[in-house]
C-alpha cells in the first residue's frame, strides 16, 4: 500500500526535492502540498494522510502550534518535522506537542527516507543528538532553566527575537498584533529575568538555542 504524504513548506524547492525524491520509491508518494500553515491545517481537516512532512517556520501559523492543531484534528496522523532549525531550538518542544520525528535539513540526507517510514509506520524517529536532548530536557525540569518556562508561542517570539526579525515581522508571521507580540516580549523578559533584547540573544547563544552561522 502506498504512503501518501502531505508535504508542508513554504520553500518550493524543499517541495519539489521531495517530489523527486519520492518518485524514485514504490511505497511512497507526494500527494498533497502546502505551501503555508493554514494551508496545511486545511488539508488534514479535509482527509486523512499517511504522514505529514512538516517545516516548523512557515506563514500562517507556527510549527508548534500548527503541530497541536493537526493531532487536535487527527489524533493518530503520523508528523515529521523537517526543519532548518537545529535540533537544540524546536526538536524536544515539537516531539512534546506531539510530531514523531524531527528531521535537520542540515542534517545526513541519507536518514530522510527512513525517518519517514519509521514515523509513517506508527514509530517515533529519534536521531541520537535528540536523544540526548530529550534526556537532558527531563533532567532539566527540576532545574527550572529559563527557557523551558515559557509557553511555546512565547518560545515561538523568544526564537524569532533572537535571530534579529523586528516584532512587526514577528507580528506578520505569527499572525499577531504588534501589541500582542509586545506583550509577549514582556512576559518572555520577565519569566527569564532579564533586561533586554541582548540579554535575550546572550542566553540563547549560551544556551545552543542559537546557531550563530546561520544569521
């Protein structure tokens, strides 16, 4: 039987490749594209799929929301992360809004292909780096580190700011007011306790929630 995949990016050439990559399979097909969040939202409303191909930085709505919504929709729907974000920034928050398997496009190519059928098949994929910082996000719970307080659309605001996008860019992307992206801010300033917007991009250099090459 043939797995028909819903591929949600807003990059046609992510698209495109995986089209291509596919084609090249017997068990597995590109049968559905979007090229945005509530794109996508609407094609698993309209049917079910055998595994979504989601990217996390897409317009409309954010990955961890749009990951929620999805399972809210389908509780069973098989997600894959594939993102340029490296795993540090949004692997263990999509796997905990419920994705089963998160994917760097930076990452070995080679583990594409087996993470989606793995995930497909009703399996988790879990490279060992996520892993790793699954196992340390449970022994960091007690430790309350700053960041892991925020809710995930203020972790959403929190990752944008630190990468330098303005808050009325935050504000189109999100789809959000510039008040409510502000507001947000403050509360993210005040759950960390710290003064301003480089103290923002110090922590998460610090913390590897940064990967300063790709700014």
């Amino acid at each position: 039987m043939t797995i028909e995949v819903l591929v949600a990016d807003d990059h046609a050439i992510i698209r495109d490749g995986l089209k291509k990559i596919l084609a090249d399979t017997a068990d597995m097909l590109v049968a559905g594209e979007a090229c945005n969040g509530n794109a996508a939202l609407e094609k698993v409303r309209e049917r079910g799929w055998g595994l979504v191909v989601l990217d996390m930085s897409m317009p409309g709505r954010s990955g961890l929301e749009l990951i929620k919504l999805m399972k809210a929709e389908r509780a069973r729907l098989p997600i894959l992360v594939f993102s340029m974000h490296p795993e540090e920034q949004y692997a263990v928050r999509a796997i905990r809004a419920g994705a089963s398997g998160y994917l760097s496009k930076e990452g070995d190519s080679d583990l594409l292909l087996p993470a989606m059928r793995t995930v497909a098949a009703g399996g988790a994929f879990v490279s060992s780096k996520v892993a790793q910082l699954l196992a340390m996000d449970a022994s960091r719970q007690s430790d309350g580190l700053p960041h892991t307080l925020l809710s995930d659309r203020e972790y959403g605001v929190f990752s944008r700011i630190v990468r330098g996008v303005s808050l009325t860019e935050i504000a189109d992307e999100l789809s959000l007011s510039i008040k409510t992206v502000s507001t947000h801010k403050s509360h993210i300033l005040a759950k960390m306790n710290l003064a301003n917007q480089v103290d923002l991009v110090r922590y998460a250099i610090e913390h590897h929630l940064l990967d300063p090459s790709r700014e």
